[in-house]
C-alpha cells in the first residue's frame, strides 16, 4: 500500500452550482424570476412578504416557496394571500440543514408548479451565514437586516451583504427605540459590498413597503432585459 | 457555522475524486474572504467523515488573503476589514483578485503497490 496525491482543483461547492444551473434552466423556460429572501432569523422576512404581497401583485402570478427547518407556521401565515404557498423542509430528509441548496430547492418544483407562477420568492431558512454559499438558481438575492440587529453586521457578516442585489433594512419603526446608527450601517453596508441597493422598511407599519413592492413588480421586465 | 456546511461539500468533492480508494489528506485552498475557521472546518471533515472513505484524513487548509484591485487606479492591496471601495479614489470598480476561493486542491490516496512499480 502506497499513497498517492491526485490533483483536484474544483470548487467545493461546483456540484451545489451544478444543480442551480439546472434550476435557473427550468425557470427560465417556464419564464419565472426568482428571487432568493435570506436574512438572520426574527428581521421580518414573513411579515414583509405578508405586507407586499397582501394587496396581490398586479399581473405577476406569484408564488412563495417556505424554507423553514421544521413545521409549516410560515407557510400558514401566508395561505390566506391569493399566492401560492409551497413549504420545504429542510428537516424532511435534509438533515435539518441550516439552509437551502439547489438541490433542495430542485425536489420541492414540482410542488411549486412552474407553469403557472411569473415571479417566486423563496424563503430561505433564517441564517446570516450558509444561505450565502448556496445558490438555488435564483435570478436575484435580497436580504433582510433588520435595526434591532445593531449596524455592524454588514462588517459580521459580509459575505451575505456582498452576495445580495438589495438590503432591505426593515423594523425602522423602532429607531426611536434602540441604539442603531442608521448613517453607520449605511457607511458599512456601501463599504462592503459598494452601490448595492438599500431600501428602509417597517413591515409593522407598511412604510417603504411600496417601494418594495415596486422593485419586485418590475424585476420579471429587468430580469428578463439582462437576460 | 457554514463550516459544516462546506465540510460535507469538501468530503463529497473528496470521495468523487477518491473513487473508491482511502482519503489519507484532504487539501483545501480557503479564501480569506470565504471566513472559514480551520478548526472548525477539520472538526466537521473528521466528524462528518466517519463511515466513509475519508475517515480519518488529516485536513491541511491553506488561507488565501485578499487582494483588491482598482481599475482606475492601476493598483492594487490587501485588506483585513471587508472595505470594497478603493482607499484612493473612493471608487467602486474594484475587482478581487484573491481571496474569494474555496476549492479542493487535491487528496492524497492509499493505493494498492502493484509489483511492477519499477
């Protein structure tokens, strides 16, 4: 017995990237934009979706695929939007993973049913870190940070600041209430990842959310012009 | 926390290339970027590969730093903080020229001695 070195150079992630490539392929047949939600658990991303998507995106056929670990309280929440709601559980099979990856994403299509969705948002499970490693095939990434987080996580955590087209900093509603310097995070968010878009929201209260609400409306047009 | 995340990438990369043979080192080039800790990374290559062909192996990780280039500028340098606008011109067009990987290098195998090595 004797030992060998063999050469590899590959990117560990290429069979996760494989994967998306296949799903971005099937999304794009079927004409659908994707955009892929991520954020640390509790900075809102199910009641910012519940208050976009609550008066129903006009001319958009939208869907919503739920990443969650475990049980379906998000999914839930939103069954009463006129949306379809398709919830993923990374437990069922997974291994409880803290995130989703392309493969994941690709066992829950046929739930979600292509053929009849313009736009679908996917949830990704509540994370700050893996969600950014993993792309699922989505045609644009957004996340949400949120003011009772503190103003220093695009420093933490610059990898998913980086790997984002837009920040969404929502409960803007409770600046008065705690110690978060707004002009800070907006220094550090263009300092990491420079010209990304940044919107302020409070899902609580609906203010911001129609810019939101706007940008997601004409992704399909811009998405389907970068193509 | 993605350490585990990317340990069992790194395992299946390892195994694929192993094909069928015992995984003795595995070598992984980590951008500075990718904030890896290599601690935690060996923790999870050892825990997750019990059972499998990489049972065993020994981690060896190598830390790329980040360098950042500036187009106009013609120039380029490290960085510590995760700043991504050029220190000089304050611009934006600011390409990475390192610290972004995170591949299998390669492994190293136990193979069985033939008895015409010569």
């Amino acid at each position: 017995m004797h030992r060998v070195k063999v050469r590899v150079v590959e990117d560990a992630l290429d069979a996760n990237n494989t994967i998306a490539k296949a799903n971005r392929e099937d999304f794009d047949r079927h004409g659908v934009t994707v955009v892929n939600l991520m954020s640390a658990p509790g900075a809102g991303k199910t009641t910012l979706l519940e208050r976009v998507l609550g008066p129903g995106m006009p001319g958009l056929r939208t869907g919503v695929l739920e990443g969650d670990v475990q049980g379906s309280l998000d999914a839930d929440r939103l069954a009463h939007l006129h949306v379809n709601v398709t919830q993923l559980n990374t437990g069922g099979g997974f291994g409880g993973e803290c995130h989703l990856d392309a493969n994941m994403v690709r066992s829950a299509l046929p739930a979600v049913g292509l053929e009849d969705l313009d736009l679908l948002i996917i949830e990704n499970v509540g994370n700050l870190v893996c969600p950014a490693e993993f792309r699922v095939g989505e045609d644009v990434r957004m996340m949400v940070s949120s003011v009772a987080e503190g103003a220093d996580k695009p420093l933490k955590y610059p990898l998913m600041f980086r790997a984002c087209e837009l920040v969404v900093l929502n409960k803007i509603d409770l600046l008065p209430y705690v110690d978060f310097d707004l002009e800070k995070f907006r220094y550090w968010v263009d300092q990491v990842h420079p010209g990304v878009a940044v919107m302020e929201t409070s899902a609580r209260t609906g203010e911001g959310v129609d810019e939101l609400r706007a940008w997601l409306a004409t992704l399909p047009e811009r998405a389907g012009a970068a193509v | 926390m993605h350490e585990m995340s990317i340990a069992s990438a790194v395992l299946d990369t390892a195994a694929r290339h192993a094909a069928g043979r015992r995984v003795t080192v595995v070598r992984v080039r980590a951008g500075q970027l990718r904030q890896v800790v290599p601690d935690s990374l060996a923790f999870y290559i050892e825990l997750l590969g019990r059972g499998g062909p990489c049972e065993g192996a020994r981690l060896e990780m190598e830390v790329v730093p980040a360098r950042l280039r500036c187009a106009p500028c013609a120039r380029d340098w490290a960085i510590d903080v995760p700043a991504f606008r050029c220190p000089q011109c304050g611009g934006a067009e600011v390409s990475v020229l390192a610290g972004e990987e995170l591949e299998v290098e390669s492994i190293e195998v136990e193979q069985e001695s033939t008895a015409c090595t010569a």
